[in-house]
C-alpha cells in the first residue's frame, strides 16, 4: 500500500486530516501508528477546526519535518527546510487552489463538534482527496530526495 492509500484509508476509517496523512507515514518515523494519530490530533480541521492551513498538510509538514527537519537554532538547514516545506505547499495550492481548510471547504462550520462521519459526509466532503494528495506529494519528495537517517 502506498502512503497515499495509507493516508485516504486512515483518513476513511474515521481519523482527521492530520491525524491520516502524518500516521501514514509513522513506519518511517519510528513511531507506533497510536502515537503518531495522538501527536497529529490537535492539527485536524485546520488546527482544532478553526480552519486554518489544511491538517492534511499540516500532518504532512509533521512529517517532513522529522525525515528533513533541523534541530540546532543557527542551523543553514533551517533555510532549506522551510523551502521544502513551502514547496510542498505550492504544489498543493497549485493542485487545489488553497492550503486554507476554510477556502478550501467553502466556510465550513468552525464549532469545535466534529461533523458525524456518514456516508453522505464522505460524498460530499472533499477531505479524503486532500489528505490522499498531500500524501502523495511527501511520497513522491522522498522519492527524488531521499530521508538521510540522523
């Protein structure tokens, strides 16, 4: 199964965007999948459902982060990191038109009740697609520059 179809599964099995897309990856990240859908939580709906960048790639920038990320305060690495990260999300924004979940989702609502998840709610809300093609693109990242092992 590809991170990809990893992450659309997760995301259709009742997890947030967050939550799917960086839990896809937590093989990699030497995490058990329990503790990689409990770090991501808080970032599902936009952070917290307040709408904000898209928790499909805030699951995927978790994630790129620790593959690529930096962990001294002057490192140069920081530079490149955040590239990496704006890349991704310019791929994205080119694919969909935004990385903002509530341009994204045409204003949805920002209570903090999580919309119940029915079969009308999979019809209709795009989210699947979103957490699936931010998936996508970490996979194919990865593919052209590969994670050195710190």
């Amino acid at each position: 199964m590809t991170y990809e179809e990893r992450a659309k599964t997760l995301f259709l099995n009742g997890y947030n965007c967050a939550q799917a897309s960086f839990a896809a990856f937590s093989d990699l990240l030497g995490l058990e999948e329990k503790q990689a859908l409990r770090i991501a939580s808080s970032f599902g709906g936009g952070m917290g459902r307040m709408r904000e960048v898209c928790g499909a790639l805030s699951g995927v920038f978790l994630a790129a982060g620790y593959l690529y990320g930096y962990d001294e305060p002057d490192d140069q690495k920081k530079m490149e990191h955040y590239a990496r990260v704006q890349e991704l999300a310019g791929q994205f924004r080119e694919q969909f038109g935004s990385i903002i979940c509530r341009e994204l989702l045409n204003n949805p609502s920002t209570s903090p009740v999580p919309t119940p998840r029915t079969e009308a709610f999979y019809h209709c809300r795009p989210c699947a697609k979103y957490v699936a093609a931010a998936a996508a693109l970490l996979e194919a990242y990865m593919l052209e520059n590969p994670p050195v092992s710190s």
